[in-house]
C-alpha cells in the first residue's frame, strides 16, 4: 500500500487518491533543452534569429504548435495566434524530424520522479496526461522504460481538446471509473491547474518546472513539493 503523506491523507483518507494523473514535459522530465534545440533548427531553416532556452521554456505547455508559433513570434501572443496555418506547416517541416531525432533517447528525468514511480508502483492507477503529440510522446516513454508505468495515455492530439480543459483528465476518470473527486493531477503549469480545477480535481504542482515563467503558486494549487516524494510519507 502506498503511504501519501498527513495532507493527502486528510483529504483522501488512509489509503490516498484513487487514480493519480501526471503532465510529462516540467513535471516528470526536462525536455526544454530537446525542445529548444529543435526550434531553433526550424528558426533557422526560416531565416529567423535563433532563440535563447530560457524563451522556449516559457513557450511550452499549450502543446507543439503553440510553441512553434510563439517562437515565430518571439513570444508575442497576439501575433503568435494570428500566424497562418500554412506558415506553421512549414514551421512543422523543419521542427518535426529535428525534434523527433531526439525523442528516442531519454530526456533528463528529475530527482525523485522514478523513486516516486518505484514507490507508487502496483498502487493506484497512474495515467500520463500530455499536451505532447502521441508521435513524439510514445518513442520518448519507451526511451525511458516507463511503456508499463501507466494505465492510460492521453496526447494532445487524442481528444478534441487538450489541457487546459476538464476533458482529457475527465475522460482518464470515466475510462478508469474513478470519481473526479477521488483523483489527483500532478503539474507544474497553470494549464495543469486550470485543468485540473475545470475537472473539478485536486492538484498537486511541482515547483520546478516551467510555467511560462510564472511562479506556479499564483495558479493555487492544492499542494506544492520540491519532489515527488514530498507527496509520500517519510
């Protein structure tokens, strides 16, 4: 049985959350610097200036093409929307076989997160919840070994809609017949959040991740940890 720490169990009682969900990019692993690096691949193919890391990680977390566009944009959001689809198609020619180059081999894991898996295995049902493309999600989860650590997952292009909306996370709850109530998302973004409070789901942000270089307690999560772990007893 898993041991959540005094605050989970006050809310979920002894035994915990009963399905736990999970953003992948800022929460389980750092794949700005893949990221960025394909970017500015495609910046360059388009004769734009290249970016810095620190821009691509404040792009991330509405999925690819919103990061394709605010890199065409330099960050600016208005701009970024108004872009043509057939300006980000070109975009997706040069960004998509850079970036799938490096989805084969394991992006940088943060501390804790396989002790956190190890812990929490054979427990509740766990599901991966990305805005990520399942073309670039599945190659990155089987370079990490992780293909049998989760009962679901669900890629921005699975459903017709992605985070921040209630459906991604609702449909994991209906598909595991698990009351939102019951459940938990673990995030380090405001989409996570936002998300998670459409579903009517408590959440859990990590502190470490990206945000858009918000500071994620303004988006009021349930709890914060510095590390999965945190959420586990000692």
């Amino acid at each position: 049985m898993v041991r959540w720490n005094t605050a989970v169990q006050t809310v979920y009682g002894d035994s915990g959350p009963q399905l736990v969900m999970l953003d992948l990019d800022g929460t389980l692993i750092d794949s700005v610097p893949d990221l960025h690096t394909a970017v500015n691949v495609m910046l360059t193919a388009m004769g734009r200036e290249v970016t810095s890391e620190r821009n691509v990680s404040h792009w991330v977390g509405n999925g690819l093409n919103m990061l394709l566009r605010r890199a065409l944009a330099d960050g600016d959001e208005t701009q970024a929307q108004a872009l043509s689809d057939d300006l980000l198609a070109e975009a997706h020619t040069y960004f998509d076989p850079a970036y799938e180059a490096t989805v084969h081999h394991a992006s940088g894991v943060y501390p804790g997160v396989n002790a956190w898996l190890n812990a929490t295995a054979g427990g509740v049902p766990r599901a991966l919840v990305t805005n990520k493309s399942r073309r670039f999600t599945e190659p990155l989860i089987a370079s990490l070994g992780w293909h049998d650590q989760f009962a679901m997952l669900v890629c921005g292009d699975d459903l017709a809609d992605k985070k921040p909306s209630a459906i991604p996370l609702l449909h994991v709850c209906e598909t595991l017949a698990v009351a939102p109530a019951d459940a938990l998302m673990i995030g380090d973004s405001r989409t996570d959040m936002r998300a998670a409070k459409n579903a009517g789901i408590r959440a859990a942000a990590v502190t470490y991740g990206y945000n858009h270089g918000e500071e994620i307690s303004a988006s009021e999560p349930d709890w914060m940890v510095d590390n999965l772990m945190q959420l586990l007893a000692d």
